[in-house]
C-alpha cells in the first residue's frame, strides 16, 4: 500500500470554492473593519465638527428670530397705545 492510497482526494471545484471562501472572509473582516471605523470614529466627528460650526449659527439664528419677534410685538404694542 502507498500513501496515495490512504490519502483524500480533494475536486479543484472544492479548492477553488475553499479558496473563494477564504478571499470572502477577508474581505468581510476588512468591510466590517471599515464599517466599525466609520461609525465610532468618523461620524461622530462629522457630528461634533457640525455642532461646532453650525450648531453656534443655527443658536445665532434663533436668537435673531427671537430679537425680531420681540420687536415686532414691541411694534404692536406701540401701535395699539396710539390707536
């Protein structure tokens, strides 16, 4: 008896499957990687760079809109005294 008797023979289909698999897996691992990156390191600075440069405009707006309304209620009121 030889070796090549007592070994397995594996299809080229099967290696080439197994080797396909293996190539999915690392680019599973490297997606997930990414994916883990994005969402715990780059999104939330996107969010906090957001609410430092446009989180102090959008404060100054609504502090605009509340001079204005008060200042038109103001008008108002003057109109009325005077009528």
């Amino acid at each position: 008896m030889s070796d090549d008797s007592n070994s397995i023979n594996v299809s080229p289909e099967f290696k080439q499957l197994s080797e396909e698999c293996e190539l999915l897996k690392e680019e599973l691992a490297a997606l997930f990687a990414e994916w883990e990156e994005l969402t715990q390191v780059v999104i939330p600075n996107i969010e906090a760079d957001y609410v430092v440069k446009i989180g102090t405009l959008q404060h100054e707006l609504l502090q605009i809109q509340i001079d204005i309304q008060r200042t038109k209620r103001e008008i108002d009121l003057i109109q009325a005294a005077i009528n």
